[in-house]
C-alpha cells in the first residue's frame, strides 16, 4: 500500500478507535489474519458457546472455520441440514451465547455502530444477550459520520446483500434501494449503537484489509 494512504488509513482508524472506546465499547486495530485469530482465542475462552451473525467478513477471514475447529460449543447457523426450525432455536440460543460474532454495514469515525437487518436475528443479539459481542470489520465500513452511514447501509450493503440472497426486490434489478414494500424486503430493522451500558460488552476489531459490504 502506497504509505499516505496507510498514513490516512492508520489516522482515520485511530480516531475511530478513541471514539468507540469513549462510548463504553473497546476499538482494536488488527493488522493481519494471525492478530486477527491471536485476539481471538485471548477474547474467547475455549469450551464456552460462540453465535454468529450473517457476514460475509466471518467468512473471508475464516473466522467461521476457525469456529468449527471443535474447541468452541459453537452454534453454527450454517449446517446445511438446518430446518428452520432448527435456526431459528439457535437464533434463541444466542442470546445467552458467552460470544457473538459478526460484523457491521457502517462504523462512523465517531463510533457509532449501522447496521440493517432483515428478521433481526443478527441486530437483536448485539443489542442484548451475550455477555459479549466481537465485531469483525474491514477499514471499508468506516464512514465520516451517520449520513454516510445512512448512505452506505441503504445503498451500498443492503442491495449488494438482496443479490446474494437472489431476492425477488426491485434493487437486485436496479442496483440500487427504493425503500420498497415487497415481501421480500431485506431492510426491516434499521439499528444504530451508540455506546454500552456494560464496557467492552461490544469489541470491534478493524482489520487492515477490505473485507465484506
Ligand atoms: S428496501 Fe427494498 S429495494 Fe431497498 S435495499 Fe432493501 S430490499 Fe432492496
């Protein structure tokens, strides 16, 4: 990387970080995938149970592997035998999970948290229920301020998620958001975080590398 963009990179980074940490929650820089996993196994302790979050970051970095690697009691949202039944218990599950992971859509540089969720299994655990929850971010997510937040949730991270999902919505057509109506609307709960009552309950490690949308 050209080193005045690492310059900007690392002060854009810095003064997320002492904002998120001024908001009760805990801000790290991870330089790379061995920090990445290093903090990680500091952060969770083997044995406990560990829920998950859709994110596609999870999966870019592996993180979902090194879940399954059979030292965690994780809950793992993706066995492709799951009825729904069967996910939606473990959607209940995670709320009393000693670890939640996943990511976000947005983190303004004043530490706020955006994120857009469909059935809210993935918002509603990092609100409340485990005793902690690890966000996995690339530099990509962070945004000046909760208008570019705003923009890059709807715009951005909501129809790029609707495509993946091969949702019948008129922005997997239009490559972009029309606030719709469809049944198979992806944006139902729109959740913003800013701060914790509990300190260091949500731990954001932002990764030095694009990850995820
Ligand atoms: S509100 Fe509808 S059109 Fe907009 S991103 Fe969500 S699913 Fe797509």
């Amino acid at each position: 990387m050209d080193k005045n963009i690492a310059w900007y990179i690392q002060k854009q980074v810095e003064r997320t970080i002492k904002n998120i940490n001024n908001r009760n929650m805990e801000g790290y820089y991870i330089k790379n995938r061995e920090q990445l996993f290093q903090k990680l196994k500091d952060l969770i302790t083997e044995g406990s149970t560990v829920g998950v979050g859709d994110s596609m970051t999870l999966f870019e970095t592996g993180v979902i592997e090194f879940l399954r690697s059979g030292k965690f009691n994780f809950l793992d949202k993706y066995k492709v035998e799951l009825t729904s039944d069967d996910k939606r218990n473990i959607y209940i599950k995670n709320f009393s999970a000693a670890t939640f992971i996943c990511s976000t859509n947005a983190l303004t540089e004043s530490g706020e948290l955006y994120n857009i969720d469909g059935n809210g299994s993935r918002v509603a655990p990092m609100i409340y229920g485990p005793k902690q929850v690890i966000l996995v971010t690339g530099i990509n997510k962070i945004v000046k301020n909760s208008e570019e937040a705003e923009i890059r949730v709807r715009q951005y991270a909501a129809p790029i998620d609707a495509k993946r999902l091969n949702k019948d919505t008129p922005c997997t057509k239009l490559g972009y958001c029309v606030d719709c109506k469809t049944p198979n609307r992806i944006c139902n709960d729109f959740v913003v975080i800013r701060g914790q009552f509990i300190k260091g309950r949500i731990k954001i490690l932002i990764v030095g590398e694009t990850l995820g949308y």
